[in-house]
C-alpha cells in the first residue's frame, strides 16, 4: 500500500470536483440536461442568485462542461449547452441521483428516469468489469500500470 500512495496524490477525483464547484454547479448541469439553456430559464428553475449564477455558468464554461454562444437571431441572447465533456457526466449525475434516493431521501426521485424505447425505469448505475459482472468495493484493488492484465481484444484492435 505505501508503494500505492505517492500515485493516489495525483488521484483524478480532486480535479474533477474542482471543475463541477459544488452544489449548484450540480444543479446548472441537471437542468441542462433537462433542456434549459438560457441564463433565465436557470435562474427562475433553480431560484439562484443572479450573481453566483453568473459565476456558475462562468466556471463550467471555463472547464468546457459548458458552451456559451450567441443566439443567432439575437446575438445579445446567451445560449449555454454541454458540450461533450458535460454530456459525459451523465452516469455521475444518475449515479448521485440514485444514492440519494437510497441513502438520504429513502424515496424513489420523481419524476421517474425511464429508457425513452420502452419507457421502463433505467437500472442502478454499478461498476462493471470488463466482461458485465457488477463489482463491489470488495472486488476492486488499486494497481500501478506495469501491474494491470492487458485485454487481448483491446490489443487486438490497436493493431
């Protein structure tokens, strides 16, 4: 474990709640994932001050979680949108979503997240491994790179 340290320091999870800020960030991304893309639009959803809204939208525009455009039709009028980065928080957002339920509202969330195909509740975020087992924090060691199995497929297809 000591061997493991020094590599941890360098862990990714400190930078990326560096980029996201704290809660509101959160709550700008979730409702540009519910369609808003207008400085208004989130500031009468979420009923946050126009100052650190501001700041917000600054900050995730700066990580590149969020492109900041004029409006073609008037180009006073601001449009924000995620941009891949951003859509790529998507199992996070969800992954909070249901511990939440679980663990600090002890209810299911509503309105309820569904497969737009069959309009069926999604299943619960895990971790999977490489062939679709669901791990545990039990099935999971930290390893240094020499220490990591190649995947001959994954090898394959470099080729």
């Amino acid at each position: 474990m000591a061997k493991l340290r020094e590599p941890l320091l360098e862990c990714s999870l400190p930078a990326a709640l560096e980029s996201m800020g704290e809660r509101w960030s959160f709550l700008i991304i979730r409702a540009a994932f519910n369609g808003l893309h207008h400085f208004e639009e989130f500031q009468s959803e979420l009923g946050i001050a126009r100052n650190i809204l501001a700041n917000r939208l600054a900050r995730l525009v700066e990580h590149g979680i969020l492109g900041r455009e004029a409006m073609p039709a008037d180009r006073r009028k601001i449009q924000y949108a995620l941009t891949e980065k951003g859509a790529a928080l998507l199992p996070t957002m969800i992954a909070l979503r249901q511990w939440g339920e679980r663990w600090e509202t002890c209810v299911p969330a509503f309105p309820i997240l569904v497969d737009a195909r069959d309009r069926r509740p999604i299943e619960p975020i895990s971790v999977m491994s490489h062939d679709g087992r669901v791990l545990t924090k039990h099935d999971l060691i930290w390893a240094l790179p020499g220490d990591v199995a190649q995947d001959p497929d994954r090898m394959e297809a470099a080729e």
